[in-house]
C-alpha cells in the first residue's frame, strides 16, 4: 500500500520531509509517497480523509477527527507569534473589523484567530491563495491581509505594517502556544505507529543535517533567501514540534473549546 504523505508548500514542512524526498530514512518497509499543496487545499482533503498522512489546520481538525488521529510530533506552534494581519496604513481594531480583509483560508487556524483577536465572525474577506496576499495589499486592491509562511517575516520589505499578531494575541489570551497546524493518520492505516516512527526520525535526521535540509526547504520559499527561510523554518520547527507534550495538548484542546467542539482528540 501507497502512503501519501501530505506536507504545505512552505520550508518548515517542506524541511520536516526533506529525509524522506532524499531517502535518508528507513521507511521500515512502507512506500511513501510525498505530497505538496497548500494548507487550505490541505485542509480540503482532510475533511474528505484523502491522504493517509497529513497537516491540516487545529482548526480544522474538529471536522477532520472522523478520519484522522493525531501524532504527537510534526505539528507546528507559536509562542507568542503567529499568523499577522498587516496593511498600507496603521488602521485601529475597530477600521480592521470594518473592511475587506484577504485571507489565506477559512479553514485556517489563522483565519479562527483573526475571528477571536477581533471578537467577531461578521468579517469582510476575501480568500486567496496564500502567496498572493501580500501583493494585493500592496496593490491597494483589499484593505489588509492575513498573512501565514514566511510572508511573515516580508512584509516590511514590500512597505506594509503590521496591525495583528494572532499568536501574540492567543498567548496573552490563554498562557497557551498556538497550534498552527497538526498532523494527522488516516484511521485506517494499519502500520500507523511505524508510520508516526518514520515521521518522527525524518525531523530528526533533517535537524541532524541542517544544511542539506535548508538547502531543499529554501526552494519553497518563493523568492526569500535562504537566512530568511531559516529563521521562518527555526520559528516553527521547534521543542514542540518534535513532542508537543501537555502544553501543546492543552493548547489543541483550548482551540476546541474556543470552537464549541466537542471533540476529544485522539493521537496514535
């Protein structure tokens, strides 16, 4: 049997898989193979229970959890920093809940956390894919943007300012980092603690070799140097990525809470 292995076209992903695309893993007998879209594409599959191995948003993870349980490893956290809402010109929170916002997703965990910073699900936005929003703030053709990815150390290059930081907003709000996305195996695969082994030594083997993991990771930056891709790639591969532990438990449930799921999240 084909495992695909889903991961976001961004470098912390793409250096969390970089073992795997370059055979440095023993697969312990399973034929993976990677698969690269975009988080809200991503998210899309999960709720049909597309790939066998995934990231999807938390908060898209209650209505994933039919197909999916959840690895304790992989997943990507903020403390105290996360997706940003930036624009042209400073706006204040009460003008940002008043105009057209370009968002990466509904799906999002950014998207929930724009929702629970501002107080408000009565938002104008607009979805585009991710790499296109900083383009159409600068162009003046939406008001701000919810930038996610490395977007969010560009920003100030293209002339914006920043107006939100979400994860700076849920760790003062819940003492809690904010999981970004998750990462989740297919209920019905039956090798899945082999599976989850070979997710966890391939982060290792790709913080072992940095280098060469920097050097695939870069090349899905869209356009930032490498210095750049590095520093998005150590904010969110980090202690928690290798072992969330109860902090990032806690955080996970404290998204379900905030959401009114009732999901008890379950992890191989």
């Amino acid at each position: 049997m084909t495992v695909r292995v889903g991961f976001s076209a961004d470098p912390d992903d793409a250096f969390m898989v970089w073992a795997l695309e370059a055979g440095r893993v023993d697969t312990r007998g399973l034929e993976l193979e990677p698969v690269v879209s975009d988080i809200q594409t991503l998210n899309e599959w999960a709720l049909e229970g597309r790939l066998e191995a995934t990231p999807f948003s938390s908060a898209a993870y209650p209505l994933a959890a039919g197909h999916y349980r959840l690895l304790p490893h992989g997943a990507s956290f903020g403390e105290g920093y996360g997706p940003l809402v930036v624009a042209r010109d400073e706006l204040t929170l009460d003008e940002l809940r008043s105009v057209e916002i370009a968002i990466p997703g509904r799906l999002t965990t950014a998207f929930l956390g724009l929702r629970l910073a501002l107080g408000t699900d009565a938002l104008t936005v607009r979805e585009l894919p991710f790499d296109a929003i900083l383009d159409e703030v600068v162009s003046g053709r939406v008001a701000a943007g919810l930038i996610i990815h490395e977007g969010q150390l560009t920003y100030r290059d293209a002339g914006l300012v920043k107006l939100l930081d979400t994860g700076e907003w849920w760790q003062a709000e819940t003492g809690l980092p904010l999981p970004l996305s998750l990462i989740g195996i297919r209920r019905d695969v039956e090798r899945a603690a082999d599976l989850s082994a070979v997710l966890r030594e391939a982060i290792d083997v790709g913080l072992a070799n940095r280098e060469e993991a920097m050097a695939f990771a870069a090349g899905f930056g869209r356009g930032v140097d490498t210095e750049t891709a590095d520093e998005f790639v150590a904010m969110y591969v980090n202690d928690l990525t290798l072992d969330m532990g109860d902090r990032g438990r806690a955080g996970v449930a404290e998204v379900l809470r905030r959401v009114g799921s009732p999901v008890v999240p379950e992890y191989v």
